[in-house]
C-alpha cells in the first residue's frame, strides 16, 4: 500500500490498523505500533552482505513518504466519527465520511543510526550427507523493552529441541543430514540477521540447504494451531500434525496451507527457493487471518507469553511439531518431498474465472503427468529399501532438493514473495501475482502487466515441467544398464 501512494505522488501517511482486524483476544484499539519499512536485509548494501570492506551505499530513507503509525482510537479521531462504530456482532470498519476536510500537520524526525546485529548459530554435523543442511530458525529480542516477550517463545522452543536432541547426541545418535540451529537479530526491522547470513553464505546456502523450519513468533495466540507449509511439505506437516495429535477425537481438521510466512525464513523462501514450514498458535481463524498483522509490532508487557500459555503446553505442542519435521527432513534416506503435490497446487492456482488461459492449463496438465510419474516410478523404488541403490537415493535427493525454485519470478509486486507457489492469505486459491496484476490492468486500463505476469507464471510452471522431465531422463539414462 505504501509503494503505491508513493508512485502516486503522496507525500505523508498516518499508518493504522483498523479495529476490524485487531484481534479480538486483547484491546489494542488505543495502542501505537511500530512497522519497518524495510523490505530485507540492510539497505545500505542491497543484494551483498554487509561485512567488513563492503560498500555501504547512501540510502538512508527507504521511503520517500513521512510515514507514522497511529493508533485506531486516534485514526477514529481524526475522520471524527461517533464512538458506536463498533456495534455487537458487528464492526464497521473506519472510512472518511462523505463531506468535510481536515488538514493535518505532520513532522516526523527519524534519525537513522547503524547499529551492529547479531546471529548465534550452531549446528549437528550429519553421518550420511553432512553437505546437506536442514536450517531451525528462531529468533532474539533486538528492540530492548519494546518487543516485550515477543521472541521468548521462539528461543523457548528451539532451547528445549536441542536440549532434547543432546540427549540423543550423547546416546550415539547422529543425524543423516547437517542440522543448523539459527537465531536472528535483527528481525523486527527487516530480517537483516538472516539476509545478511544468507547473503554472505549465498553460493554454499544454494547448494546446500534442504529445508528451512521456521520458529519465527510460534505462540502469538492460544485458539488456533495454524500450520504453513510449502506445496512440497505439506503432507509431511499434516503428517507431523495428526502424528502428535493424542485425543484422535479432537484433534484439528489437517489444514495445511501455503501463505506467506513472516519473518527469517523469507530470503531462503523467496531468494533461494528451499522448501520451507512453520507451525504456529494464533486467535485469528485461518479463514480470517491477514498477513499484514504480523508486520505490525505492536509493545507487549512482559508477562504476555505466561497468559497465553501458562501451562507451556502450546510451546511443547509447537516444539514437538518442529522437532518431528525436523528430525524427518535430517534423517531419512529419502527427502519427504512430494513432487505431486507441486503439480497440484498450481493447478488449483489456476481454476476461476479470473485466469483462464488455455495454454497455462495445457502446462501445468502436463506437470501433473510427469509428477506422477516422477511420484511412481522413482519415488518408490528409491524408499523400498530393498531396490534402493546409493546412487539413486543421492540422484534423487538432489532432484527432490530443488523441486521448488523453478517457481521463483524475477519481479514481484511490492508485498508479494517472488516464490509464486505462497498466496497473500487464506481467502484466495489463485496465484496472487495474476490476481493483483489484474488489479492493476482495471486500474490502469492496459494489459501490459497481466502479460508479464502470465509470461512469468507460464515460464515458472514450463521450468518445473522441463527440470520433472530432466531428472527422469537422467534416471532412465544413468540406471538402464542396471534394471
């Protein structure tokens, strides 16, 4: 929304969250909030890693807008609208009303400052692909009192996983593949802990890197498990959830789901293309939820994480959920990747009547053909231990390894992941790219945007199609002569 105002010349915006969508479980009406504006990483050295020697470009204000955050209560003041906007069972969201004019003065007096961010990071060396690196990420308090507890759930969590997996260590266990524990700084003002990791390690991280598991502000609520996985992970994590479940008769309906997920586990989703999930605890139904919520950091007393769970069995619910997905994706022989459901998800992209373009279906028809046969005829023999071969399982990890990058768009509009496979929020099916590139051509009156977006989606699900078609190829070519 920003972006937006500023390409339409605005030169200053009074930032609030309507009462409509604050959630319901705790008063925020009145409260102030802080957002960062910053799309990733440090601005100074956009697309590098900000270390020693690096040349910091001058780009101290990333917005050209006079941009300050303001409570509901005093955006209700502002329009001068009656206090009963809010009516039992009912709310009416703000809007200036139809006649009057005010002028506001606004002065805003930022000083930008660079201050050092810190990572701490450790890892469990692999026995079997000790290359291969499944990443925990959490995340530590950066803003001194004004994030509260925010980040205590998160460090609780990967705390005890590791707690737990040392007894494992000290037993004689080890792990097939690299297990790297992470915690951020940095997080709240643009993930630049995790950026600038990444950034630095970019070329081993593409190699490498498996999964990403993120515990990035796990216990935010205490009415809704919601777990986020991408189309690859998605019958691993409901797996995982109905695994965990004790009381088979109130147990969750399995509603996994690819949203955009806040937080670190960005740069690996969006820049690196590595399979990615989340579990985490909210009071917003799913049908609900709205992504931008989690952008806006609103302070918390410190004893928040103790009301919302006292009994920290929310936290043990979380930890165990990351901890099985985890150790899965670390140790078996086979990565628990699922190729069809890819093909799946973005045939279900497709259906409505915004998109519908003959020559898209005809491809991702055709992706969900070689998926299948892909799913068939090497996934099974690769996981019967009786047929599996060293060299098949190593050629097929690296395969199942990169299923998601084809999906990563060159450009995409401000607020949206480049990995086209993660939608804006759970009310939409479609690819959000299509959705607002439609948005855009009614605004403008012209087609050129939808164009580019339909050319980027067709390369994307044609590039999945051709890199499912190569892996069989090479199959059939290297293992011929051993059938």
């Amino acid at each position: 929304q920003l972006s937006l105002l500023e390409d339409a010349g605005f030169g200053g915006v009074l930032l609030y969250v309507d009462p409509c969508d604050l959630p319901k479980t705790t008063d925020l009406a009145d409260k102030a909030f802080m957002v960062s504006l910053n799309s990733g990483g440090d601005p100074s050295t956009p697309g590098y890693a900000s270390i020693n020697g690096s040349y910091r470009q001058n780009r101290l204000n990333l917005t050209t807008l006079l941009v300050q955050p303001i409570s509901a209560v005093l955006a209700k003041k502002f329009v001068s609208l009656p206090e009963d906007t809010v009516q039992r069972d009912k709310c009416i969201p703000l809007q200036m009303p139809a006649t009057g004019k005010k002028i506001i003065s606004l002065n805003i007096q930022s000083v930008t400052t660079y201050k050092t961010i810190s990572n701490v990071i450790g890892y469990l060396k692999g026995t079997v692909f000790p290359d291969r690196y499944v990443i925990i990420g959490s995340h530590h308090n950066g803003l001194n009192a004004y994030g509260g507890q925010e980040w205590a759930s998160s460090t609780a969590i990967i705390t005890a996983f590791i707690q737990a997996l040392m007894l494992k260590v000290k037993r004689g266990w080890r792990p097939d593949r690299t297990i790297v524990f992470c915690s951020w700084g940095g997080t709240s003002f643009g993930n630049i802990g995790s950026y600038e990791w990444a950034e630095d390690l970019k070329r081993v991280l593409q190699r490498n890197v498996v999964a990403y598991v993120s515990l990035n502000n796990p216990v935010r609520g205490n009415s809704t498990l919601h777990p986020v996985a991408s189309p690859s992970l998605q019958q691993l994590a409901a797996e995982s959830q109905s695994f965990n479940c004790v009381e088979k008769t109130k147990c969750p309906a399995s509603n996994v789901s690819s949203v955009q997920i806040q937080g670190d586990s960005d740069y690996f989703i969006n820049h690196l293309g590595v399979p990615a999930t989340q579990f985490s605890y909210e009071d917003i139904k799913t049908s609900e939820n709205s992504s931008f919520l989690s952008e806006a950091l609103f302070p918390v007393h410190t004893t928040k994480t103790e009301e919302l769970d006292p009994s920290f069995s929310l936290h043990e619910t979380i930890a165990k959920l990351t901890g099985q997905v985890t150790l899965q994706i670390a140790s078996e022989p086979v990565l628990p990747f699922n190729a069809l459901d890819i093909a799946l998800e973005v045939q279900n992209s497709l259906k409505g009547d915004e998109v519908d373009i003959p020559q898209l279906l005809a491809v991702a028809s055709r992706l969900r053909d070689t998926a299948e046969l892909f799913q068939s005829d090497e996934m099974r023999p690769a996981n019967d231990p009786k047929e599996r071969a060293p060299i098949r399982v190593r050629m097929l990890n690296d395969v199942l390894q990169s299923l998601e990058k084809s999906f990563l768009v060159h450009r995409a509009p401000p607020g949206l992941y480049r990995n086209i496979l993660y939608r804006l929020d759970e009310r939409t099916s479609q690819f959000s790219v299509l959705l607002e590139a439609l948005e855009h051509c009614k605004l403008h009156q012209s087609n050129e945007t939808i164009q580019t977006a339909l050319s980027e989606v067709l390369n994307s699900i044609n590039s999945a199609q051709v890199y499912f078609k190569a892996g069989l190829d090479v199959f059939e070519t290297t293992l011929a002569g051993k059938k």
